[in-house]
C-alpha cells in the first residue's frame, strides 16, 4: 500500500473526526452544566421543579440514544403545528440530543457526588457564617468535583464512542468517511484507522482526567 | 446580665422529647462543662444554641439579644449577627479537606468578614502558632493526625474572634495520646478567659478546667453547679451513678 494511498483514506477521515471532535466538544462542555443545573433542580425545595427534573432524567436516561437522535433531527419537523419553526440543520439536532441525553446522566453524576459529601461540611461553614452560595462555591462545589471526576471521565469516553451514532442520522462524521471508503475500495483498513483514532482521542482524555485528579488530589 | 441566657427550652424529634424544659445561663469568661450519658440531649442542646438545630419551644438570648423567644427564631439578619458571636469545634473537627490548613482557617475572615489579606494573613499564623501548628500551614488536612486537625479547627474558630466557643465532644474521636494535647490547648483558652461551653466525657477537665458543670440525663438538667458540688460530691442518685460508670472506665 502507497503512503499517497493511505493519505487519500487518512485524510477524509480526519475530516470526518472533526466533526466527532465538535460534536464532542460542544456536548461535554454544555451538557457538565447543564447537569448540574439539573442536579440543583432536583434537589430544589420548589416540588414542580423537582418533579420536572427528575422526569426529564428519567425518560433520557429511559430511552435509547438512537430514538432521542432520530426524535431530534427527523422527529420535530414532523410535530403538528409548531413542526415547521423546528427544521433544524442535522448537526444541529444531533448535538441538542447528545446534550440532553449527557447532561442527565451528569446530573445523576453529580448528585452522587453531593449526597457523598458529608454534612458537618455544611455545618461548619454555616457556624463560620458562610452565606449558601459561599458555600455551595467555595466548599461544596471543589469537593464535588473531585469526588465526580472519574465518573465523569468515564462517561466522557463513553461520549466519544456515542458520537459514532451520528452514522444513523446521516450526519458525516468519522465513521461515516471510513464505512464509505470500505465499501469504496473494498479493504478492511479504514475500520482500523477509525479505531486508532477514537483510541487516540480516549487516550487524550485519560491523560487529561488523570492530570486532573492528581492535581486535585486532597485525601 | 447573663452572657447566654437558655430558658425553658424544649425540642422533640417526632414524639421523641429530647430537651426538656432547659434553663441555664452563661457569664462571660465562664467554662462549662456539660456531662451525661450519651442520648442525654446535650450535644443537641449545645448545637441549638448556634441553630444547627432548631428548637421547639423556649428561648435562647445572647449578650441580651433574642435568637429565639418563646419558639419563634428572629429574623435571618438578627440569628445571623448573633451566631457571628459564637465558634463552634465539632467531634469529627469537619475541616475542608481541599484546602490547606491555612486556607482553612482564611476562608472565612475573607468571605464573610471581607477582610484584607494583611490582616487575617498574620492572625492566621499567630492563631496556628498558638496551637502549635505553625509548621503545618501549608499542609492539607488529610496529612495531620487527628489531634492535629482539632487544633486547626480550633485555630479556625477563632479566626472569626468569636466571644464564645461551643465544643461538641472535641476529643470523643481521639485516642488519650491525642486527646491530651486537644485538651492542653482548650485549657490555655479558658486560662485566656475564653468563654467556653463544652460538651465532654472527660471527668478531668470538667473537674480541673471548668467553672460550671451541669449533668444533664434525659433531657433534663439534673444537676447543675460548681465542679466540687456536681463531680466530687452530687446529690443526685442519676448523678452518682453517671460518675460512678465514667470515673471507673
């Protein structure tokens, strides 16, 4: 096999992983957030707000990925009445879902985290006089973060793998070039070069996680 | 006029009574000692007294101004002002494990006092010293023994120039070793004429340090006096028998 040859599949393909690579970008940045706020939600004193909350994880996390992509960008479109406004562009759609559907399971992440933490950190600093929000920022929150970061790593891996599923919604993404150039070319090679890839990017984040929880290391 | 006033203070949890018609009162510079077998109510009592626990009925006036009257909390502004006045050392110490032993100790005078680095940045040391800690500041928690992280969290509550102290069994988690120097510093404090209130098995310091003690079962006060009256000779069969289980253990 000729090096120009294996730059004519490569190439595509790191085409295609750019956009696996904003898709993953862009939900994990939102949807760590966005589960929080979620968290908070359901925690709230406000029972509506809770109940909408806990609903809201429980039909994401309930349902396959798959149906909430498909729902998203072929689904709304088709809603009677307000169907029309919700054309969005497929990258678009998809990314939404991915969002809502990770930002459940980090809210069930950090819910985990907060029930860890252990009340006498509440109580000394209401006895110090730190305000809720103080606290929750500057004592609660650090803690949080430290004890949810490996679970959090190891759905940011599952992400990465997930964003495979734009395949289904037709939405060219890494997999998408390499399944192309099989069938193109009949050769098995572009299935490896996909796997090295997505290995690759799960490396990169496993070197930054493990940074990380060293680095916030306190026990 | 009394530092802290307590009167008939009632609390249950469910149909559970757990205080019972509390009364008593605090001068300044005095240190009490609380004793009782455990389930007596009194680390309830103490944490009521800075609204960790809310009270059912009954007041709590401190340095003349109401927390509670007749079971009504005044408002969040006031309880807030009244609880600046008052540090509390808990049993499991409840530092912040990601910060360090002096960041510990900053975090508040930064955030609720507003004050300037200049200022709580040499408290913060003289206080550690005080302890004899000083070496440790930059470590964090996890790194002390536990006789260590009392310390600091003693140096913390003071941090905050508190006019009284509340200790809620600050060496029940400490094995004697420890519970010694916890103790040597609690004494210097009350030889400096801190005000304390302290919760404790430890018939010695109650004995030797404390101006006060009151012997509480049940959610009562069963007896209440000076360290000769309660612990070398009480009246109260309740009393003697406490005593006569803690001083043989």
């Amino acid at each position: 096999m000729s090096y120009e040859y294996f730059m004519s599949m490569l190439i595509p393909m790191l085409e295609g992983a750019k956009a696996t690579v904003l898709l993953f970008v862009i939900a994990i940045v939102l949807s760590i957030p966005l589960g929080f706020l979620l968290t908070l939600a359901v925690r709230s004193s406000i029972k509506p707000i809770s109940y909408l909350a806990q609903t809201f994880i429980y039909v994401m996390r309930g349902t396959p990925l798959l149906l909430q992509l498909l729902f998203f960008v072929f689904g709304l479109p088709l809603l009677p009445v307000i169907g029309e406004y919700l054309v969005l562009d497929r990258f678009v759609a998809a990314t939404l879902a991915f969002i809502l559907n990770y930002s459940a399971y980090f809210a069930e992440i950090f819910r985990g985290g907060l029930i860890s933490i252990d009340k006498g950190q509440y109580e000394a600093a209401q006895v110090l006089g730190l305000s809720k929000w103080q606290t929750t920022v500057r004592v609660i929150l650090p803690q949080m973060f430290r004890v949810t970061l490996p679970p959090i790593a190891n759905e940011s891996v599952s992400l990465v793998k997930d964003t495979a599923l734009l395949y289904a919604v037709a939405v060219p993404e890494l997999l998408h070039y390499a399944q192309t150039v099989v069938n193109r070319d009949f050769t098995i090679i572009p299935f490896f070069i996909a796997a090295g890839i997505y290995l690759l990017i799960a490396f990169g984040l496993t070197v930054v996680f493990k940074y990380l929880e060293r680095k916030l290391q306190y026990e | 006029m009394s530092f802290i006033e307590v009167r008939n203070l009632q609390k249950s949890f469910g149909p559970l009574e757990v205080l019972k018609d509390i009364s008593f009162d605090v001068q300044k510079n005095d240190v009490m000692a609380i004793i009782g077998p455990s389930g007596s109510g009194k680390s309830t009592m103490l944490r009521s007294l800075i609204k960790l626990e809310q009270v059912g009925g009954g007041s709590i006036i401190v340095d003349g101004d109401y927390l509670v009257k007749d079971g009504i909390y005044t408002n969040p502004t006031d309880s807030k002002m009244i609880n600046s006045k008052m540090g509390m050392v808990f049993q499991q110490f409840n530092l912040f494990p990601h910060l360090t032993v002096k960041q510990n100790l900053e975090l508040a005078p930064k955030l609720v006092k507003k004050e300037k680095t200049e200022d709580y940045g040499h408290r913060s040391i003289e206080l550690l010293e005080k302890v004899g800690l000083a070496s440790k500041a930059n470590e964090l928690p996890s790194r002390l023994s536990g006789g260590q992280k009392q310390r600091v969290a003693i140096a913390r509550a003071l941090m905050m120039n508190p006019d009284i102290l509340l200790f809620d069994e600050p060496t029940s988690a400490l094995d004697p070793q420890l519970t010694k120097e916890v103790l040597e510093v609690m004494k210097n404090l009350a030889e400096e004429h801190m005000t304390m209130i302290v919760v404790t098995h430890e018939m010695e310091f109650a004995s030797n340090v404390a101006n006060h003690v009151i012997f509480m079962d049940d959610g009562k006060i069963v007896e209440a006096g000076t360290p000769d009256e309660v612990i070398k000779s009480p009246k109260e069969l309740r009393t003697k028998r406490f005593l006569n289980y803690e001083l043989n253990k």
